[in-house]
C-alpha cells in the first residue's frame, strides 16, 4: 500500500513537523519520530495524517494516526487517540510537510536517466520497435512489447505478456499481468494539484502512483495521473477506451467498461461491473458504486448507489431521464 | 467493399463454420463453402452473415447470405433464402467464424515491420522528416509529406498530394488524394469491441479498415479506429477539427464539418453537408440525415432525419432548445 | 502586438488590394499604400481591416484603419473616416487579401528546417531529451529542459526556466518564463478555419501566434491553435489540465484554473482569475468575465459577466441550476 518508489526522507521528529507549518511545540518530552504521511484510512501509528473535509469525518473518527494536520472546526470529529495539529489551510500545510518526507516528488520533468533499450538489460528479454527509451527502476516481465518511440521512464513494473503502445509514456506506475496500454497515452506523471496564488500557484507533491491491475486495456490518447497522497487504481479486466482522463487518486472496481473521451475527476472512486457511456463526466471526490450504468454524456455530480442505471447533467435515475425528456 | 488488407483464410465449408459455433450440422449433400463472413448488407451468396437487432431488420429481410447467425426471436425476420444458424450469443460466434476466417485480425501490437524511410523505396519520392517509420504493404502516391516520427504501419494506401502530421501513427488505412491528418494522431486501430467476461474480456476481430476520402482533414490528437465487420469511412472533403473521436464502423458522408472534441460512437451513420458543434457526442448505431446541424455540446441518442438543426442533451430541434432555456 | 514571425510582403497599393478582391478603383490620386491587413481594433490609419458581424459594431466605429472590408448593411457602423470595401463575402475577401500579405501562413506541413539539437546552438545550454528537434528563428532562455522527441519548429521563442514536454510540438508560439508545456501537446498549428466548399474547402491563412505567458502549465495531451488574424493568449500564472482544447484567437486572462478536457472555442474572451470545471465547453465569440466560475460538464453559449458562478446546458446562475435540479 505504500509508495514503493519515492524515496522516504523521514523519521522526522514531530517538533520538526509543527516547525515546518509554524505551530508551536512544547512538549519536549514526548517529541515522537514520525515515519510518513498518510491519508486518514492508510495512517498508522507513527504517521501524520490529515483531514480537510467533512466528507472523510467517519474515517477521521477511526484514523490510527498519532497526528492530524486539521481545522478547529474539524478537530472534535478526530479519534481521540490522534493529537489534532490545527492549522489555517490543511492543504497547503500537508504540502510543505510532504515536501519534507518526499522532496523528489514535485518535478515532473522528462527523465534523463533513461536510455535506448538496446543498451539495457531488457534488450533480449522484450519485444520492442524503434527508439524505445527505459529509465532507473524498470522491470518488464516475460513476453512483453514495447511500440515505436515509447518511453518507459524511471519507476515503472511491467508484468508478464503486456503491451505498450508506440508514443506511450509511463513513469511511477505498476501494470500487472495481460495489461494493453495502447498509442499515444500518458501514464503516471502529477495531478492537477497546486495550490491557487496570484503570482505563481504552489504545486504539491504527488507521491502516489498508478497501479493498473491485470487484464485491462487502455486506449489510444488517454491520461491516466498518479495520486497526491494514495495511488490511482485500475482495477482488474477494466477496459477504457481512446481519449479518457483518469485524474489522480481515482480508484476504478474490476471489469469496468468506460467509452471514449470520459472523464473522472480527482479522488473519485468507481466501484466494479460499472459501464460508463462516452463523454460522461465523473466529478470529483465522489463514489460510485458497484454495478452502476452511467449514460452517455452524462454528468455525475453526486454519489451514485449500486445497482443503479442513471443519465443526464446532472445524472439522475435514467427512468426519471427518459420521461422528462420526452 | 471487400477489405483488401486482411488474408482471408477461407473458404470454409459450412459444416466446419457450425462446428466452431456448436451447432449441430448434418445435411452432408449440401456442404456448401463460404467464402466470407460479411454485414448483412453486403453478403453475397457464398458469404455467412450475423443479425443481432431488430434495427437491422429491413437489411435481414433482403439480405444476399446463404447462412445468417441470428436468435431464435429475430430468424423469422430474416430472407427466406438465408438459413439462419441459431445462437445464444450472436456476436460471440461471429467473433469465432470471423478469428477463423481473418486469424491476424485481433492482435494490434506495434507493427515491427516497419523499416526507417530512408531505406524503403519512398526515400527519394516522398517529403519526410526525421525517424520516420513505413511497414509492409503500404504505398504512397505523389507530392506527399510524412512529419517527424511519423509511422505509416503496415497496410496503407495514400494518395497523392497528402500530408501526415509529426508524431502521427496510421495502419490498415486507405487515404485519398490531398487528405491531411495533423500532428498526433492514431488512424486504423482496432475498435473498443470486445465480449465482457469476469475473468478476462474477449476482443472481437477488427476486420474492416479506415477509409479517408479525398479533400478530407484531420486535427491533432484525433483517433479513429478501424471498423470491426464493415469499414469506418470519411466521405470526400469532411473536416474534422482537433481532439475528434470516431468509432469503429462510423461512416461520415462528404462535406461535413466536425468541431472539437466531438465522439462518434460505433456503428453510426453521419450524412452528407452535416455540422457537429464541439464537444458534442452521437450515441451508437444511429443515423444522422443530410445537410443535419448539431449545436456544440448535444448529446444525440436517436436517428435524425435530414435538413434539421438540433440542440441539448437529449438533443432535441434548436427552436425548442431555446424555447425551452430562454 | 504585431506578428513577429510571419513574413509581411507588404505595401501593397489600395488599388491592388481591390483588384484582389473584384473590386472597382477609379480614384487614382489617392492610390494609398496599405502596409497591413488587422482586425478593428488593431488597425492603424495605414492598415486595411475588416467587420463582418454585428458583435463588432463598437470597435467598428472607433476602427482606425483607412479601409475596412464590410457588406452592404453593415458599412454604416464603421467609423467615418474609414472607407468601406463593399464584398459579399467579407472573410473569403479577407482570406485573399491576407494570403497577399502573407503567402507563407496557410501551410502547416512538418517543418523541414529543423535539425537535431544536438547539432544547434542549444547543445550546451540547454537540457534535452534524445531525439529532440529545434527549427529556424527559435530562442531558448536559460535553465529551460526539453523531453524526448519534443519538437520545437520554426518560430518559437521560449523563456527562461520552461519545461517541454516528452511528445511535445511547439510552433509560431512566444513562451513566457517559468512556462511547463507536458507531455503530446501541439502547440501553435494553424486553427479549424475555412471556406467551406462543395469540392474543396478553402483554408484561410492564420497568421496569428500563441502567446503563454510567465508561469503557465499546459496539461498533458492538449492543443492550443494559433490565432487567424489576432492572437490565441493564455495569461500569466493560468493552469491548464491534461486533454484541453484551445481554438484559434482565444484570448484567456490571468490566474485563471481550467481542469481536464474542456474546450473552449475559436475568438472567445475569458478574463482572469476564472475558473471552469473538467468537461465544460464554451462556444465561439462569446466573452466570459473575471471572476467567473464555470461547473464541470457546463455548455456556455452566451456572455457571462464578472463574479458569477454558473453551471448546466446552457449555463445559467448556478443557484438557479440547482434549484431546478433538486
């Protein structure tokens, strides 16, 4: 569950974390070492975590954290076992704090540590056309193929009998076993997250990754962006078509269909045997369930419970859709 | 009408056609050949066809097939000269006769037969830039230019005066005379066609190819991919504007004008003088008349007749659109 | 404000300009030179404009430009002291004259004159990718990196500290300081504009460019046309997500946020500090004020002014939205 390729900088003490987002620090004789930064569900006792929206209060109550970077107006809703850290803006403060822990998870520039891989280990082993590039901490399993100009970059497993398509550029990604990702895709670079300001907006690490899980297909043209905090998943045998944008910490169930040019915007989470129709729109921090038939064009601005077959902008139960629109 | 990229490895005589679809096949004196697997529209007499919906009923009624795949609800629909083979799963068994008849239909890796430019027979006659890549059976006509990285894969015919944009990627294709395609774009792959199954999704052959008229343009970042039984088509001078997605089977008729970011689901039938707003999204295996115009950002989930102009989502005729949202 | 990359081989006399268009000159004396072809509001005394439609009528009648190309019903808007060229068509005149002016704007074929890096006057100060492209007449400032396979054509100038893209082609563009384009963008190609023909359409010339300004990110995947007669901007400090399309002439302020896939149509203003959720789509020649925020999945079809919220097809007051949608 942990970030298996951003290199951990930590313990750091916890005086040293309420230094960095300017909180005063008194108790000397209990300054604990903090391991990592969390989202309140993957917390464990020696982490900080955090919460910033009332959405996540049923898992704030229950979080193992020892601290929580959170508002005054949020703080009562913690477990009690979790010290609150309060603070003005949470985001920002998570920022700067796992800048500390991750410094090498903001830049996205192209990787200059890959090379042609005809100079690589991989050069018998894998199936590969015209000027294929492979950075620092790849491994590709058996029988796989790589197109014409694509671009593995550094931190990326590859599992047995996968497909990469020409012009394709992963990075910070694990893809298991049968996965197809086909031409001109984006895997695994930052979210659109950064934090608004007048003069220059203030990026914030993206320390999840993109797992892809086995069996699935990735069409032509699609973005898939790593997590912030948690990893952005595709389930098992999920099929997604040309053109869609899987924004970060999504998380898609197994055996999803998703047509062409569709959208599912960040920390969204889509449960599984879930069919979404071309051009529909998936707002975010939202949670669909499983079984769920979304129409084509559709725009989702709410939860959707399983079993459940809407349409519309916003969607709404798709009998209810027909019969208004008549 | 016929594909001329992939080997038909057929005849097949009937009885080994019904003993890959488990059907019992005793009539020995009538052991007929077939040639082809092909729509309904165009069968021949020597060809095996499929019918899986009632929309196609008029089709089946005329239909030139020997045999027709169809359900025990719909063979009464069909020709009385076609013997209809009766299935649970139409489509499953088309995917099987077609996988038999067209074996290198369904894998759509990197094509590695492709060679630099430089060294193929187009090195003198074509305008090309750097790391350009041109596979087997492709053929170029004159006063053509191919962008930087380009990769004519396997099976393309273009014609004269065209230009291919950098980083564009085109198979099993034909392209008329003076067709553009611009920068980033993946032309002939298959479609999002497969049979949905827990464990792993079974992929349908893709058989039919990509076929851009004359006169016609194509904008960076397009994707059109090749048709699954029959063949997606651009008619002559259509334009299609930046970030357009076309379906397998689409047919677009001539002269039409297509703005961005629009998606055209499989198997629809676009008329001729026809204008797609942005962003607008037509639902699957319907038809849109001639001289039709569609308002940026609709949603067409039914057929439109010719000469109208229609708006929203559903869409609907544009004076009631705006009567409606005044 | 002027083009600072395309070649104008003007003065060309007022008499020459009518010739081109079908026009009678008979006042000889005053055969002015004509040093430009510009829109209304950039028009100088010496320069030749145009005005086709009425949502122009203010600029027109404070133009000052000597000439204006203009039907019959609209001449009485244009200033006095311009006089009106009377066509039936004003923009296939204008595309004519312009094409006078400058010839080398319509085509935007590969550019030929581009060479690897590693052979320019970058190879020592700049850091690449492999396989990186630079044109003619490109500037490149201090600390900028440029990914694999980035084509940078002719006509680019890109400040200090940028980041391009893996994938990545620039042309005709001026890039501020501190810009990041990602990954498989197109930036700068000529916009969806043309006569439309019943044999061949007519492109018109673009001779506009785009200019990003200091502090911009450009998602991956995204297109940003070049303008036609004026040119396509995004303002200082303005974050775009992955998957979006800029057309031609589209003018966007400062500090404003635009999440995954929206489009935004050709000659649309939108002010600063806007922001508009994944999905949404504005049409053509509309103006958006400052201050706005546009929900995810909105049509806006219509003017929207400073510090609104708006939401829905078509957009409206966004508390109105939700009251219908409850």
């Amino acid at each position: 569950m942990t970030n298996p390729f951003f290199k951990n900088h930590g313990p750091l003490k916890i005086s040293k974390i309420c230094e960095i987002i300017n909180l005063n620090f008194d108790n000397k004789d209990t300054d604990q070492e903090i391991y990592d930064i969390k989202d309140l569900g993957n917390s464990e006792n020696s982490d900080v975590t955090f919460f910033h929206s009332k959405k996540y209060k049923e898992i704030a109550a229950v979080t193992k954290a020892s601290y929580c970077i959170t508002t005054n107006s949020l703080k009562n809703e913690l477990n009690s076992n979790c010290s609150p850290l309060i603070v003005d803006n949470v985001l920002i403060a998570v920022a700067k704090i796992t800048n500390e822990f991750y410094p090498n998870a903001i830049n996205d520039e192209f990787d200059s540590s890959v090379i042609h891989i005809n100079k690589s280990k991989f050069k018998d082993k894998t199936k590969y056309g015209f000027n294929v590039l492979v950075g620092d901490n790849v491994t590709i399993g058996s029988n796989c193929s790589l197109g014409h100009n694509a671009i593995i970059e550094k931190n990326v497993s590859i599992g047995d009998n996968c497909s990469i398509g020409s012009n394709t550029i992963i990075r910070n990604s694990l893809l298991g076993n049968n996965v197809k990702v086909l031409d001109n895709c984006v895997i695994g670079k930052h979210g659109f997250g950064f934090f608004p300001d007048k003069n220059k907006n203030l990026r914030y690490p993206h320390i999840g990754i993109v797992i892809i899980e086995e069996n699935c297909e990735i069409g032509c043209g699609s973005t898939i962006d790593r997590g912030s905090m948690s990893n952005t998943i595709i389930g098992k045998n999920t099929y997604l078509d040309n053109q869609i944008h899987i924004a970060h910490n999504v998380k898609i169930g197994e055996n999803s269909i998703i047509a062409g040019q569709v959208g599912i915007a960040g920390s969204s989470i889509i449960g599984s045997n879930v069919r979404i129709g071309g051009q529909a729109g998936i707002s975010g921090h939202i949670k669909i369930g499983n079984n769920v038939e979304i129409g084509g064009g559709s725009g989702v601005i709410k939860n959707i419970p399983d079993n459940t077959k809407v349409m519309g902008y916003p969607a709404k139960n798709i009998r209810e859709f027909l019969r208004d629109n008549k």
